[in-house]
C-alpha cells in the first residue's frame, strides 16, 4: 500500500537570515538543533525581530520526516506519515499541507487541544541553518499515534532520530520497528542531528541494536558515532552495526552500501549553497523512493545528489513542482 512509513515530530518550520555574530553572541552551536520551551522560543522572536530587525523569509510545513515524506509523494512515490499536531490554526496549516503533497497521515480527526510543535532556521551567510525547536505536543507522540495496518503494507519504515528526545517518542519509534519487523518491513533510521547522536547515544543504540537495515548520517554525526575523524573509518564502521547506510559528506558526495559490500563513494557535483535546511532529508527521500523502484543504492545516491543539490540552492526545506519535474526528467 505504502512505498514508506515515516514517524518522526510534526513541525511548521520559520526561516530567518542572520550574521554568524548573532549565533555567537548568543552561545549558539551553528549547525546544530537546539530544543527550546516556548517562552525560549517567544524570547527567540523577539531578538530576531526586533532587536536585529529580521524578519521570516518562508513559512512552511517542516519537520524532518516530513520533508522526507514528502519528497517520495512529489516524485510518484507513495508515503505515510505518523506524527503529532494539536487542534490549533498552525496545526491545520500542518495538515493542510501535507494533504495538498499528497501525503497520507494520522491526523484527519481527534486532534487534542495544545500547542504545535515549530522550529525557528536561522540561516548564516554561508548556507549553514542552526535550529531552534519548540516541540509543543509533538514531544508526546506516542504509540496510540501509530497506524499499524499502514506500516505492516509498506516496503519501508523510515524513523526520524529527533524522537530519541523524547520518551514516548521513542517508545513509539521503535514498537514501528518491532511492528515493522514481524512484518517483513525494511527499517531504516536517520540519526538526524549531532547533538542527538552526542546527548542520546544510549537511545540510539536501543534502536539499532533491535535491527536497523538502513542508516543515514552526515559526516558530523558520524564522527560522534565512530569516535574517529577518517571517512573511511566511519563507513567501515557504520558497516559493522547495520545492514546498508549512507553516508553524507556535504557537497563531495557519500559513502553508500548494501549488506556485505564494500562502501562505495558517490560523488556529488559541487554547488554554492544558499540553504541546507532540509538538504539529508530530500537526500533520504530520494534515494528510499529508487531503493523502492528497484535501483541499487549507488544508483539511487546518485539521483539523491541530484535533489539535494537543487534544493540547497533556495530557501527552504522543500523542493517546488518545477523542481520535482526537472529531477524526473533526469531519472
């Protein structure tokens, strides 16, 4: 029925340009994502907004998983996302969003009352985005937001690494993966971010340790993950704890493999980013919606370069319809 399963924190996501000193003015990890409560997020606003004078250049429809989900539906793919928003307007915009992408989800009724979840980008001049996040009720997904009948008729589990943050969510992710497990269902993980790989390795090895066959990171969170500073190092030893991952080294490329293969380095064409916001999620999306077409991981790399490096060149977490058309035509 479903291509992909994604769990992951339901987020509208706010984008505002700003000078490296603010960041550092402000003892932010560049880079990183950070979780905030709201009056943090309330105080956030009013620095950028009013004291630096910035204001957003985009609002929309965000949270990792959901970018991924979004990226297999724009490109034929068929997705469904599990996640959380309460039964306020900015959770409406949430699923009215992705309705509109086509995205099948949890949320058409019974939403509780409360805040929803939103993330503040703060994108330095050198296209590097530092997060900001304020989960709101996201942070209690939990098992009762599952679909189990979705996920035992997908090719692919898809969860979000950000939900190790929370206890419940985490609970949630991984009974998708003993669900997805007894089913015959691929489970793949993102590690998402390396202040959670860094914060909440004891939750992260939870997860592999139950059975992960496809991973993906980022060269930083890889790193953390290995505890050694050679890319060759961190895929052999990515290789050793899972079946297949890919792994990201910005705009050189990545290091791809399927169970018992040698890792294999995909070369990216290089681009001058403008915004990396989203840049793994679209790289995951894209690479799961060929894996499910019958490409192999090297080939489906190479499309998922493609996307990402179209997407870095704008402003925002999503590839456009013109974008989307362009990468079938590549296809």
């Amino acid at each position: 029925m479903y291509d992909v399963y994604g769990i992951g924190n339901a987020l509208v996501d706010s984008e505002y340009e700003v000078a490296d000193s603010f960041l550092e003015s402000n003892h932010y990890q560049k880079g990183s994502m950070t979780l905030v409560d709201a009056q943090q997020r309330a105080d956030l606003i009013v620095a950028l907004e009013e004291k630096q004078n910035r204001h957003k250049t985009k609002l929309s429809g965000g949270g990792s998983a959901a970018n991924t989900m979004v990226i297999i539906a724009q490109l034929g793919g068929k997705a469904f996302y599990s996640c959380k928003v309460a039964n306020d307007s900015t959770g409406d915009f949430f699923v009215k969003d992705l309705d509109e992408a086509g995205v099948a989800t949890n949320l058409k009724s019974n939403r509780e009352s409360g805040i929803t979840g939103e993330c503040i980008s703060m994108i330095s001049p050198d296209a590097e985005r530092t997060l900001m996040t304020h989960l709101g009720i996201s942070e209690s997904l939990s098992t009762a937001d599952l679909n189990p009948s979705a996920l035992e008729k997908s090719s692919y589990l898809y969860i979000e690494g950000y939900l190790v943050s929370s206890p419940t969510g985490l609970e949630a992710a991984l009974a998708a993966q003993s669900i997805a497990k007894k089913a015959g269902v691929a489970v793949s993980l993102t590690l998402s971010d390396m202040a959670m790989v860094e914060n909440f390795r004891a939750e992260f090895d939870a997860l592999i340790d139950q059975g992960v066959d496809l991973l993906f990171c980022n060269e930083d969170e890889a790193r953390i993950w290995t505890q050694t500073n050679n890319r060759e190092d961190m895929a052999r030893k990515l290789g050793q704890s899972v079946g297949s991952y890919a792994l990201t080294c910005g705009g050189d490329g990545a290091y791809v493999a399927a169970p018992n293969q040698q890792p294999g380095f995909i070369e990216a064409s290089k681009k001058d980013p403008l915004d990396t916001t989203g840049a793994g999620d679209i790289f995951a999306g894209t690479l799961l919606y060929h894996l499910v077409n019958g490409k192999t991981i090297a080939a489906a790399a190479q499309y998922a370069h493609q996307a990402a490096a179209i997407l870095v060149q704008q402003f925002g977490a999503r590839l456009e319809n013109e974008d989307i058309s362009k990468l079938k035509q590549l296809a």
